[in-house]
C-alpha cells in the first residue's frame, strides 16, 4: 500500500492535469529557436509537486545507464600475468611485442649466464679448497681417534665347570672337616665329582704344567698354572701392531693354602696357548711368552720372535689363551704391550689401569693334602682323620721344581 501524495502549499493554486496525447503529430514550430515542448506525462503516473526551479529536464538530457559489468572482469582487472610481468620485468607490458620477445630474451640469457657464473664459481671454490678442508678432516679425525685407548683388553676366567682340565690340583684356605674328608674319599676319583664338591667350600683350581718341547731360549723351568683367555680389540680407525708383550711382576709372596687335593696327570698334557714362566720369587725375571702348541714345530718356539698382532683398521680381534706358570710363590703381575702406530711407538698395560693378574702356587707344607692316583685309592697326609686311605704309602708331598739358569 503506496501512500498518497503531499498536498500542495495553501498559497499555490493545485497543478491542473495534463493534456491527453494527441493521436497526430504536432506541428513543426516555424522558428528553429523555440524551446521543445516536455513530452506528456503518463496519464497513469500520479501528479508531481510544482517545483521552484526551471522546467523539467528532458528526457533525452537524463543520465544513461551504465554498461553492464564484464562476467568475466577482465575489462576493469589486470590479468596475474600482467601483475607479475610488472613485478619482475618493470615497463614489460608498455613494450611493442616484438620488444617485448627480444626483453624476455634478455632477461632470460642474463638469468642463464648468472646461474652458471654462479655454479662455476662454486665448483672453483670446492676445487681449490678440497686439499685443505680434506687435510683438516683427516687431522680431526685422527685426533678424536687418537683420544680412545688404541685397544681393549678383556680377561675371561676358564669355566671349569665346563672345560675342567684332565689334572688339576684343587686349594682352599682352611681344612676339610672330617665329614668332608670322608665324602672325598669316598669318590671314586671322577674329575667333575671331586670339582662339583670342593668348589662350594671355596676351591681353586691350578692346573699342572703343560708338557712344553724344550724352549727356544733353553729355558727348562716348570710349574703350575692358572689359565685365562685374553682377548684384544681395537676400534681405531688407523691400524696399529702389537710386537712384543712381557710379563712384570708385581709382587710374590708365599702360598698360604691350608689343604691341598691333587689329581695327577696320568701322561704328558698340552693345551694350545701362550706360556709365560713366572717361576721364582720376586726377583726372578719372567720368560716368554711361548707358544704352546703340542705337535706343530713351533711349540716352544718364543712367540713375537716370528709374529705380530695386527688391531684396528677394521682388523678382526686376537684371542689368545694365556698359561702363565708359578712356582714357589705366588704373584700378582701384569702385562705391557709394546705397539707402534702412525704416531710412533708407545705401551699399554694389561690389565688397563691399576689391575693385576694373579697366579696361585701350591705350597709345599699343607695342612691336609689328598691325592688320587690313578691306579690305586686316596692317599691322605697331614691333619687328617682318615687313616686308611690307601694310597698313602704311595705320594709324597709336592716339591716346586728345582730352578734352572735360563740362557741369555
């Protein structure tokens, strides 16, 4: 619902309604100066308020309409490419096509030229400076590889309860009570028996000295040992070489086991390994080492008189089997190795730090001693409550042996 017009002001008379359209033209005006008549207004449309001002505006005088936007906008919006030429080629779009192929020619050789300029220049730089950077990442790299020790030395204790050898002497620091005695006895000589009862009651093994081809120095001494493997591994990236390894003795003393169980070999034993004599006290130089392997022409023979040991620089780790070999005393010692690398030559101790090895003797005078011969029973001497072993007539306490001068 449209509301009605305004009423006219009470001092102006009401507008009179215009005129219907004639059906036939008006007639031209004679004068080429009168002013057009407004064209009639429709009779539909209501009646305009007078207005102050001149007469109304004619039709073809008013304001056209405005053409209809581009669906597409690409009239009044620049295209992404045209923003892009502008950003990176300034003044490309205000080019002639023909200048413009030849700018974009341009621009790309000067972009080509540069990336190789670049490139060439790199490879230059890499070029004259590859012997110095190399020098200097090999100089770090040996420094770090210099910083950890040139090898690791791991010591493992023969398991016994699985490698028990043919002869071997059982110590303990106290004697067998006489209900222990008698269960000793009572076995029938059986190696693993007689190990899986004394070893609860604190029972060390030592084993009887391998039988050795006379040693290459003229060396003859015997004794008893306690053998360990000795496994030497490196992780350096340079190799190095083992060329000598000696034994050094730290201390001696006197073997202080209480009781003494023995089981004798019934012929000569040989076990593969390295042997060091540590016989005599503390002032007796030690020997070796030499290489116990029964049968091969070798045996006896010193070994880094004719080998090396050759660690780090991917090499495999060396495993050796040491027997080093006691007589009157007991000692506590260690090991040097002597090596060279690139950086000369240099020793490392065995064990690292402050550690030692230690290899048991028998002693000569125990309280109780027993020994299983084996052709005949037990035979029992010392403070010992079994009186009728019947071997007793048979073994004689042990004797270390008698040392002999070693050859210089």
């Amino acid at each position: 619902m449209t509301n009605p017009p305004p009423a006219p002001p009470p001092d102006q008379p009401p507008a009179s309604p215009p005129e219907p359209p004639s059906s036939t033209a008006p007639a031209t005006p004679p004068s080429s100066t009168a002013p057009p008549e407004p064209a009639p207004a429709s009779p539909s449309a209501p009646p305009s308020a007078p207005s102050s001002a001149s007469a109304p505006v004619p039709p073809s005088a008013s304001v056209p309409p405005s053409a209809p936007a581009s669906p597409s906008g690409s009239a009044t919006e620049p295209k992404a490419w045209a923003v892009l030429a502008d950003e990176r080629l300034p003044g490309f779009r205000r080019l002639a096509p023909k200048q413009r192929a030849v700018y974009a020619t341009v621009v790309a050789v000067i972009v080509v030229v540069g990336v190789l300029f670049a490139y060439q220049a790199n490879v230059l730089l890499d070029r004259s400076t590859a012997t110095d950077r190399a020098r200097s990442d090999r100089q770090a790299q040996q420094a770090v590889d210099r910083e950890q020790a040139a090898f690791v030395s791991t010591v493992t204790p023969l398991d016994y309860d699985r490698d028990l050898p043919e002869a071997f002497t059982v110590l303990l620091d106290r004697p067998l009570t006489e209900g222990e005695q008698a269960g000793l006895t009572a076995l029938t000589g059986d190696r693993s028996e007689v190990w899986e009862l004394l070893k609860p009651l604190g029972g060390r093994v030592v084993e009887h000295a391998s039988y050795v081809a006379p040693f290459e120095d003229g060396n003859e001494n015997r004794g008893h040992a306690q053998t360990f493997d000795l496994n030497l591994n490196s992780d350096r990236a340079a190799g190095l070489t083992i060329n000598n390894m000696t034994a050094v003795k730290d201390s001696c003393r006197v073997p202080t086991a209480q009781t003494v169980v023995t089981l004798p070999p019934a012929g000569a034993e040989s076990r593969q390994g390295l042997l060091w004599d540590l016989t005599g006290g503390p002032t007796d130089e030690p020997h070796g080492p030499y290489v116990l392997d029964e049968g091969e022409p070798r045996e006896g023979q010193l070994y880094f008189r004719r080998n090396v040991v050759e660690l780090g620089n991917g090499q495999s780790n060396m495993a050796f089997r040491i027997q080093p070999e006691v007589s009157t005393h007991t000692c506590e010692w260690h090991i040097v190795a002597s090596y060279t690398d690139t950086t000369g030559a240099h020793e490392q101790r065995i064990p690292s730090g402050a550690g030692t090895f230690t290899t048991e003797a028998i002693p000569s005078q125990p309280v109780q001693y027993f020994e299983r011969p084996p052709t005949s029973g037990w035979g029992c001497l010392g403070a010992v409550t079994q009186q009728d072993c019947p071997a007793t007539g048979y073994i004689r306490l042990p004797k270390p042996p008698a040392p002999r001068p070693v050859p210089d």
